[in-house]
C-alpha cells in the first residue's frame, strides 16, 4: 500500500532530450509526414531509419552491456519509445530486438548469439514471430506445427497465422511441437527458422483496416539445422514464457494515448455542430475528462510497474503487466471511439486511397482523418492481440486471486 | 397508408430472407461492392427488389406501390441489414421518395412510379460540413433566377449520391436567412461536382458541391408557393435515423447469430468457447441489446404509423439505445471471433463496420440524448 515511490524520474530528461535532438536532425522528413498523414511506411525507409537508431546502439539499449546493449533499465527503455513517438517516429518493431533477442542471448548457443544478436543491433535482419496457429489461439500451447528431428536437420510442417511482417522477415522464431508425450507445452520447442528456406509460403491476409501487415506462414517440409534450436527440445514454452510479460506492457504505448487524446482535442475544435466548434459541447468536454481519468490510471499503472522493476530487477510481474495490458487497451480503444464519433460528424467516410503514398485526392473531413479511422479499426484488436482481455482476466484470477 | 395485416408482413419479411439468403450470400456481397463498375451496389438487384414489390411496399397505389407503411419499409430494411445489402434503400426509399411524397406537387409526386419499378435512383444532399448533426444549418442558397433558381452549396459526404440519378439539395431561398427549399437536382447536371469517397463501410458515397448549378421553377418540391422545408427535413431526418436503426437490428441479429455459431464450434483448451460461461453471458447480452433495440424499433415505427404526436421522442429513444446496441453488439462479434474477427475474409468486420456508420448516420446516441435533455421537463 504506497510503499514505493512512484515519482517522476528525472534522471532521464537529459536522455529525453538527446533522443528528441537526434529524432530531429536525422529522422527522414518524409517519415514524420507520413505519422501525420497515416500514409504506408515503406521497408526501406523504415529500415534506413532502423539502422541510424542502431548506430546509436538505441534499438537494443535495453539488452544487457554484456551482450552488446547499453543496459536500460526499464523505465529508460520506456522513455526512448515515448520520445521516439513524440518525435513522429514509427515504433521499433520489437520481433528482433525484444523478442527473439532476448531469448538468444539467454537461451541460445555462443555460435547462435554471434550469428544474429549483431545482426538485431543494427537491423540488418528483420525478424517475425511465429506462434499463433488456425487452431491455437488463445491457447497456443495447442499448437501443432510439427519439427521432426531428421538427421542434422528438423523438418517442419504446418502452419502459422496472424504473422506481422513475415512478408519482410529475414528470420522467424518459432515455436514447433517437438512431442506429442505428456503435457502439451512440454512438447513445444523453440526453433529459428531462416524465411528463404525452400518450403516456406508466405500469404497475405488483409486486415479490416484494408492494410496489409498480417500474415499466414505455410511450412512444407522445411528443413531447418538442428542447430537453429535454442536451448533444449521441449523447453520452448519455458522460452516462451519469458518473453510474455514484456510483450504485454509494450503493448501499452502510453505516449501514443497522449497523442490520440491531443488529436482528439484538435478534432473537436476544428469540428462544427450548428456553426459551433464541438470543442465547446459539455458532453464532449465532459467525454475526454473521462479520457483523462482513464489515462490517468494507466499511467499511474506503468509508474507502479516500473517501481516495481527497479526493486525485483528488470522484469516486469505478470500480474501488473496484466492489469496494465486489460486497462491500457480499453483505453485506447476508448479514445479513438472518441475521435471517430467526432468523424462522424463530417459524413463517416474512410478514404484509404490517402494512406498510399503519393495520393493527390481531395480529402473529405479534416485532414489524418483516414489515419486516424485506420488506427481505430486497427486498434479493434489491441483487447485481441497480445493475450486478449478475457485471458488478461483468466491470468489475474489464478495468478492473483487463487482462483 | 394502410398497414399490413400480422400474415402479409409475416409473407413480406419470409420473402426478403428467402430471396436474399439464396442471392446475396457474404461472397456475392462482396463481389457488388469491390465490382469494377464503380456504383457499389447491385444495379440487376436493385431491379429484382422492384420486380419483388419491395421497393413500393410504402409508397401510394397511385404510383405503383402496396400503400404500406414505415413499419412494411422497415422490415424490408432490416433484411437488408440483415445480409448487409449494399443498395440504396435508405437514400432512396425513406430520403428521397420521403422528400418528394411530403413536399411535392402532384406532378412531382407521380414520378415516384419510377421510385417503384426501379428506374430512379435518390439521394438526399442536406448536411453540411460546419452542420455536424443539426438539422436548421443550412449554408447552401437557391438565388430566384427567373422562374428558376441558382443552387450553390457545399455538402457533406451522403451514402449513394456518386450513383444517384437524382438529388435531393436542400438550400435557402433568396440568401442565408431565407427559407429553406428542397431541389431535384439531376446528378449530372452541370455544376454539381461529385468528390467520390468510400465510406468506413466500403459503401461508396460522395461529398457533392454546387457550382451555380441552373434549375427550372420544376425543380422545387412544392413549386414557388411551397411553405419553409425546415420541418419537413427534421421529419425526413428522424425517419432517416429509425430507418438505419431498422437495419441495425438485422444486422445485430445476423452477427450475433453467427457469433453464436462460431462460439459453439471453435474449440480452445479442450473444448467449444461456448462451454465458458463469460462468453455465455456475452453472446446472452449481445442477444438481450438486439432483443430490446428491435422493441424500441417496433414501437417507434408503430408511433410513426399511427401519426401520433409522441412519434418523434420515440424515435429518439429507439435511436439512443439501437445506437448503444450496435456499439456493443458490433465490437463484441469482433472481440469473441478473436483474430478471424479482424480479417476482411470474414462477414464479422463488415458488420462491425456497417453497424459503427448506422450508429452515427442522421445522429448519434449522444447528439439524440441530448436533444431528449432538451426537453425533459424542468
């Protein structure tokens, strides 16, 4: 009960500052448009990008100095990701830097780190996750995709779904059914697959936003060396586990809220009922102090995870990354409702066509509108993705509750 | 208007599943609204829906029509909803004949025959950009020109009017504080430019603006003489808004019933997700909101056709809570269908999407509860 302290961290605004001065010289000007406008980050500029914050070493600060990073603590590590989405900058794409490297240095053979951690340092391979299947979702630990030792190799068959980026991917991690004795997760082992081995597919799947991030990965008899195992057959889920609770508080960009409320309050200045700005209506002023709330709590939610951190070490509990990931995504949700009820108002339109580069059209409604409808319908999957909201629930009830 | 007996509307709405569960299946929805032609919708279907009788199931004998009422038009609507038909029913049924049949002189009244067996196609241009949902904010001006008139305006983005063969333009007579008239506007008139957009749905529409656009004393519903439109357009507006409510209840109903299916076939942790009673609840309340929509939708419709003055609180309410229903009916079909719910491959996000415009078309909860603040007694 209050027992930490919760205050501001202000060790960090020097940082702040040199991550907002470097944004400014070298983030490409066409990318800080493209924030604003929703337009479609190409790979290669993103990857130019990419590659300038690894020659700071920043993509993987957060790594331990023995393994090449520059040893964030967490909060330094948050503080990088809300700077760079202050500056207008997309996210660093976390399937290489606080995915699969990660469980390589932890897990994985000195051969396996030199092989790849480098590579993540400077983004010189772009990596995709491989875990969800058709027929394991919420429970992955069902999953099926079979890796059947053969020689020097494993030869995998299956299928894996909802694959961000594996259109782009260099590498997949990959969890595959080893055995199919005792209990379902020991089966699991936790496998690098190279994306150019013969037998892979990669299949778009679109979104309801009409974009393209999404992906199925088929595997036909795809041999991979027995080398490309991490650590032991049948721990992958042990692995797996690891990487958990940080996929769950870095599913709650709190900078991100921020700006959505700040377009919020934009919209509704610009937006006119009656001749009058929106801005004015109670029941809107009244409608984004609750936004307010809500962020309000989320945030004091992250402040009490990073205090936590400080004291166990580095890693974040399961529990509050749980609270944090069920109440931050409702939030989120919340506040870009808030911000396509007021589109309503200028007809409900989603012209796609605006988020191709290039697009010389007419825009209908206030500038960003196709972003910002983008990200709502997007964002229909933030209580989805990342262990959906009734499995945050299930964790609390058992890890928290005894339930 | 006479109102169905319990049989024929019974027949009415067996006849639209029938029809639209054989033709118009979540594949072939598709293949209308991404077609190359364009128009977004079924111009054969729209013929066949003429051919049904649907089309004139509300308009008078004398053009053609089976006499019926909002309550007949709406259960055509829902059905739409139902399987998301994609053709401009609303635009045209309950906008733009509702404009001609309330306002028009007799000689404009008998074009609606061409509503009835298909060949004219409305849309109602009144919002306007700096409008937002209130109804008296009129910008747009119809100068006297001769017997005709100068119509100059802009228009906020309306479902159908890219496709339209005619609009229906509300603009103020003489200048800004003059009174408001009603036009028909052919689409391809010269000045009327049509900015095309596609709407959160798909749907195509189009923000349309008036360039001086010349039109003959005809034009105007009503002729010369005709009275203020204001009140005309609050009603045609509140119909407009009880007619996607219509159509939101078929949509809830579908999505629900395929939410119900999908939870009782996908199997996680060793058995089917309807087996977990949070997901029990869920589907139980995404089935109550549709229940208690679809009443309030009923009675509204009943208020309408009984000519009540309670009609228009009615209304209203039904919109509040269809509104809240399809909020939460739409985002809890994507929610239970998990990752499948967010892919275009699957009918769940076009409900989604399809419910989230209806919530907002001709006003929102918010907007409608507020007006119904306004006149609470003090």
């Amino acid at each position: 009960m209050f027992i930490r302290s919760v205050a501001h961290d202000t060790t960090l605004d020097a940082f702040r500052e040199e991550v907002r001065a470097f944004c400014e010289e070298e983030m490409p000007a066409e990318m800080r448009l493209k924030r604003t406008s929703g337009q479609h980050i190409e790979k290669a500029e993103y990857d130019l990008w990419l590659k300038r914050l690894g020659s700071k070493g920043w993509l993987t600060g957060k790594w331990p100095k023995e393994h090449g990073g520059l040893g964030w603590s967490p909060a330094h590590f948050l503080a990088f990701c809300e700077e760079l989405g202050r500056a207008g900058s997309p996210p660093v794409p976390p399937f290489g830097t606080t995915m699969a490297g990660p469980v390589i240095y932890t897990f994985g053979t000195e051969e396996q780190k030199k092989q790849h951690l480098p590579a993540i340092m400077k983004n010189d391979a772009w990596w995709c996750q491989g875990y969800s299947e058709p027929g394991a979702g919420s429970d992955l630990a069902s999953l099926k995709t079979k890796a059947v030792r053969d020689g020097d190799d494993y030869v995998v068959n299956g299928q894996k779904i909802w694959t961000s980026l594996a259109h782009w991917a260099d590498w997949m991690f990959c969890l595959v059914r080893t055995s199919t004795e005792g209990k379902k997760q020991q089966g699991i082992s936790f496998l690098l697959i190279d994306m150019k081995t013969p037998g892979i597919t990669v299949r778009p799947i679109i979104a309801i936003t009409l974009g393209h991030h999404l992906n199925e990965v088929f595997f036909d008899n795809v041999r991979v060396p027995a080398s490309n195992l991490i650590g032991e057959e049948g721990k992958g889920w042990t692995y797996a586990k690891f990487l958990l609770a940080n996929e769950r508080v870095g599913n709650v960009d709190i900078a991100k809220f921020e700006h959505y409320l700040e377009e919020l309050k934009k919209l509704l200045a610009v937006t006119k009922e009656g001749g009058r700005p929106l801005s004015e209506d109670p029941a809107f002023k009244r409608r984004v102090a609750e936004l307010e709330v809500g962020l309000a709590g989320v945030k004091a939610l992250m402040a009490d995870q990073l205090a936590a951190e400080r004291e166990q070490g580095g890693a974040p509990t399961m529990m509050g990354a749980a609270a944090l990931k069920l109440r931050g995504t409702e939030l989120q949700q919340g506040i870009l409702q808030g911000l396509v009820d007021v589109l309503g108002r200028h007809g409900m339109v989603y012209q796609t066509d605006a988020l191709a580069p290039g697009w010389n059209g007419e825009p209908i409604g206030p500038e960003g509108s196709a972003a910002l409808v983008y990200e709502h319908l997007y964002r229909r999957a933030a209580t989805i993705y990342g262990g959906s909201s009734e499995i945050q629930k299930n964790i609390i009830a058992k890890g928290s509750l005894g339930l | 208007m006479a109102s169905f007996a319990s049989e024929e509307r019974q027949l009415l709405h067996e006849s639209l599943h029938d029809f639209l569960s054989d033709r118009y299946a979540f594949e072939h929805q598709l293949k209308l609204a991404r077609s190359e032609d364009g128009c977004g919708f079924g111009r054969a279907e729209w013929g066949q829906y003429a051919e049904m009788g649907w089309l004139g199931v509300a308009l008078p004998e004398s053009v053609g029509g089976a006499d019926g009422g909002m309550t007949e038009l709406a259960i055509v609507l829902a059905a739409g909803g139902h399987y998301l038909a994609l053709e401009p029913l609303v635009a045209t049924l309950v906008m733009g004949a509702g404009a001609v049949a309330e306002m028009g002189s007799p000689e404009q009244v008998a074009k609606l025959s061409d509503v009835a067996n298909g060949k004219l196609i409305l849309a109602f241009c009144h919002a306007e950009p700096d409008a937002g949902y209130a109804r008296d904010h009129v910008m747009a001006t119809a100068m006297p020109d001769g017997d005709g008139y100068v119509l100059s305006g802009s228009k906020s983005f309306t479902l159908h009017a890219h496709a339209a063969d005619a609009l229906i333009v509300t603009g103020r007579i003489g200048g800004s504080s003059g009174p408001v008239g009603l036009f028909v506007v052919p689409r391809e008139a010269p000045g009327v430019v049509v900015n095309r957009a596609p709407a959160l749905d798909g749907r195509l529409g189009a923000a349309v603006t008036f360039e001086g656009v010349q039109l003959g004393g005809d034009a105007r519903l009503g002729g010369k003489d005709a009275a203020d439109g204001l009140a005309v357009v609050e009603r045609l507006i509140d119909r407009g808004a009880l007619a996607v409510c219509a159509e939101s209840v078929g949509a809830m109903a579908a999505v629900t019933e395929q939410t119900l299916a999908y939870l009782k076939t996908r199997e996680q942790f060793g058995q089917a997700l309807s087996q977990f009673q949070v997901l029990q609840h869920r589907v139980v309340d995404m089935s109550v909101a549709t229940e208690e929509a679809r009443a309030m939708v009923h009675a509204a419709l009943q208020a309408v056709d009984d000519g009540g003055p309670d009609a228009r609180h009615a209304i209203w309410k039904a919109k509040v809570q269809t509104a809240r229903a399809a909020r939460f009916v739409g985002g809890q079909s994507v929610q239970l269908h998990g990752g499948m719910g967010m892919t275009d491959e699957l009918a769940i996000g076009h409900y989604y999407k399809r419910l989230s415009m209806n919530e907002a078309l001709f006003g929102d909860a918010e907007w409608y509860l507020k007006q119904l603040a306004a006149d609470v007694a003090a």
